[in-house]
C-alpha cells in the first residue's frame, strides 16, 4: 500500500486525506501547528492518522507522496528534506485531479478571481450544468471529487496552489489580472510570481482556453514573450477584440467564433470596471461551454455578488458602511477606491506583503477625508500618507476602528473597509476581519 503524507490539516489537507484513504493510500496527516476542532473530527471519522504541532521526520520522510497545503512555502525544512529524497510534493488541485474526468474552469489573477468564479459558477449552474465550484473557495476540491459526481468544477487558484501543480490542466483558464502580491513569498521578484500564475496554461493544448484579460500591461508582455498552446480569448475595456470580450459605450460585445451577442451594464447588479471585467470573462466562459446567451443575460442581471468583496452593509445616519475585507493587496483596494463616489474615511492596514502604496496617492487626495489604521505595524501607511489626508488615527480592532471612523464621517460620506493587507496580525482571516468589521457596524 503506497503511503500518502498530507503537510498541513486545513481544509485542503483534510479533502486531500479524504480522497487518498478512498483511492487505496495508507494516509497520515501532519500540521507543524495545531488542528481546527472540525477537521479533527473528520479525520477521526474517516479513521485517519494524524499529528498536531510538529512533523515527525521518519513518518513524514518515507512517503511515497506528499500533498502540501498552499500555505507552506517551499523552503522549510521538511520540504526541502522531501524534495531532497526525491519524493514528491504536489497541491490538492493537482491530487484531486488524477481522480476526475470533469470539465475543469480554472481561474487564477491577483484580483477578481472570487467574484469572477462565482459569476462562473453561477451562470453554468442557472443554464442547469452539473457543476461544483472549489479551490481557494468553499469545499476542497480533493473531498468534492471524493464524495460528488460533477461534469463541471469552476476552480479558483492561488498562485501557492499552482506553484504545486504538474499535470493538472484546465480546458478553460482564467488569468483575471497581475498586479504584485505575495512578493514576500516569492525572493520580493514580481517576475516569480508572475511565472506562478502562468503555470495555469503549463498543461493546455490547442483544444484549451486561456481567457485573459487584454488591457493588462504585464499578461499581454508575457504573452508576447512565450509560447501559449491554449486558444487565447481577450476581454478588454479599452478596445475592441476580433474573438473575445469588450466594451462598446456602456454594452458589454461577446463576440465568439462569429457569434455575437451584447448587453448593458446598467442590467448588471454588480457596478464597476472590475466588476465588468469579471463579468466578460465568466460570460466567455459560460459561451465556449455553450450556454445560451439568453440565459447569460438573464443570470448576470440577478448575480448579487461575494461577501467581503466592496459588500453594503448599513447605512447609518446618512453613512454608508462597505465591507471590502477581501482587499489584501493595494490593487485590490485601488479598485475599491475608484469605485468610491462619496467623501471617504478609509479604513486599512494589516500584515504588509511587501505593498507599494504610492498608486493609490492621487485616489487617496481625491476621495479620502481620513484613514483609520486597523493593524499593528502602521509605520508605512503613516510615512505614505500622513500629509495626504486631514486625519489619520490608529486602531487596535474592528470594533474601535468602527466607532473612529462613525465619528470621523458625517452623513453623504461612505466608511470604506478596504484593508489592501492581510489579516492574520488581528484577525484569523479576512473573512473573520469581514464578519467583525460588519458585527461592530450593526451595533453602533
């Protein structure tokens, strides 16, 4: 019985344990930290091994395959141990993958990703495709193949999930944009993480899609620069495409293989450039799996959109409150900014992943009357910003960056949460920072 090592028991660990016990593997899970009280139960119910608060070397050493949670880096130890035996390593996407014959979406970008899988998914799932949705979001995409029977998986993916593929090959992928991020985890080289996201085409033949977004300076360059074997279908904003997307005046043109269909932006419930962007792409993808384009229209006029993503919570006394908690990087919050059209008191701050907040300077002296800092180390934000706006004021939480900020706002103004950082300083997640932020709203 080949033995299966599974480094890390998150959720994608515990899907990818779920599926190797049912395909025949001895498996054995092992997280440096400790275990979430609901992925031990599991495991305990599937009757997996596991350890908590260490890797023990002889166990982890001598397996025949490991599958690594995203969130660990290549260059600890016990990986490069691994890598040192010859043994190896892969994510969960690329595991689960041996084990379905699905038709695979791939999605991949430094924004936009969520929100454009969940139009995806939406529209496959309203033409009644039998589809699942995975990756960076709801269920492992190794326990949904283990337990389900889908013709169709719209999968999101991190740059760390592709960095831990070899075979796996998307019939459609999805590149939303590239903007840097994560530069901590790559030596601080964008060029590193820009290969990253590429490796979502590695696998792609002729009869696959790379949908890609044409306005984007750094995809068109590397593009230009290296071999696509997948078709290339662009959406732009900016100018008109021969087979792709664009934006014609205030109608969004689908034109694919001589078939042309087009709608307004004033029918979409999502508002914003971005937000046509991801628009364009789940409609193109939606075309090449031959849903009408009726139905797509019908669709996109009711998608409501993702939580912590430039999400309403509350007006109160005149003062708009928006989640955009999902923001963890500064092109994210630059979209953010831009869609504000209300004097702004923005909220921000967080684990710093290398961030460069000079682009957001003309937005800030345009939009923003104060910032509230929410993290721990704000030394950056102040020495960027400090002489922008009229008041900066730091904060400890969720609850008190609220009340600053309500106090700072009068009514016509909009609070925006756009914290163009990671969480994990004050908070688990930015689903957690998410929930506080809209928990302290509701209670003012």
């Amino acid at each position: 019985m080949k033995r299966l090592v599974i480094l890390g028991g998150g959720e994608s660990g515990v899907g990818a344990a779920i599926l190797g016990k049912q395909k025949g593997y001895e498996v054995f899970v092992s997280d440096s930290g400790s275990i979430a009280k609901k992925y031990k139960k599991v495991l305990l119910h599937h009757e997996i091994n596991f350890e908590e608060h260490q890797h023990s070397e002889p166990i982890v050493l001598n397996a025949d395959l490991v599958v690594k949670s995203p969130g660990i880096p290549d260059n600890v130890p016990i990986v490069r141990d691994l890598t040192a035996k010859k043994v190896s390593v892969i994510s969960e996407i690329e595991f689960a993958s041996y084990y379905t014959n699905a038709t695979i979406i791939g999605i991949t970008g430094s924004n936009g990703k969520t929100t454009t899988s969940l139009i995806t998914n939406h529209l496959l799932k309203a033409a009644n495709l039998n589809v699942g949705i995975a990756g960076n979001i709801g269920r492992s995409f190794a326990q949904q193949v283990s337990e389900q029977n889908f013709d169709s998986y719209v999968i999101e993916l991190s740059s760390f999930q592709l960095d831990g593929i070899i075979n796996f090959r998307p019939h459609i992928a999805m590149i939303t944009n590239i903007s840097p991020d994560h530069l901590d985890r790559y030596a601080n080289d964008f060029k590193q993480y820009v290969a990253s996201k590429f490796r979502i085409t590695k696998n792609q033949t002729k009869d696959d899609f790379l949908i890609y977004d044409a306005d984007d300076v750094t995809i068109n360059k590397w593009i230009k620069n290296h071999k696509i074997k997948a078709q290339l279908i662009p959406f732009s904003i900016q100018k008109e495409v021969n087979n792709g997307a664009f934006l014609k005046e205030d109608t969004i043109v689908i034109k694919l293989n001589k078939e042309e269909f087009s709608m307004s932006i004033s029918n979409l419930k999502l508002q914003g450039k971005h937000n046509v962007k991801n628009t364009m792409a789940g409609a193109l993808a939606s075309q090449l799996l031959n849903v009408r384009s009726q139905s797509i229209k019908d669709s996109l006029a009711n998608f409501e959109g993702a939580e912590h993503r430039l999400e309403n919570v509350q007006k109160v006394n005149g003062v708009q409150f928006i989640n955009d908690s999902k923001a963890t990087n500064v092109n994210a919050t630059f979209y953010a900014l831009e869609c504000m059209e209300q004097s702004t008191v923005w909220i921000v701050g967080g684990v710093d992943k290398g961030n460069d907040y000079e682009d957001l300077l003309p937005l800030v002296r345009e939009k923003v009357k104060a910032i509230v800092c929410l993290g721990e180390d704000n030394e950056k934000l102040k020495a960027i910003f400090y002489n922008v706006v009229d008041m900066m004021i730091e904060t400890a939480g969720a609850e008190e960056a609220v009340k600053v900020a309500y106090k700072l706002s009068q009514p016509g103004d909009t609070v925006l949460l756009s914290p163009a950082c990671a969480s994990f300083d004050l908070f688990e997640n930015y689903e957690d920072r998410g929930r506080q932020f809209k928990s302290a709203v509701r209670s003012l």
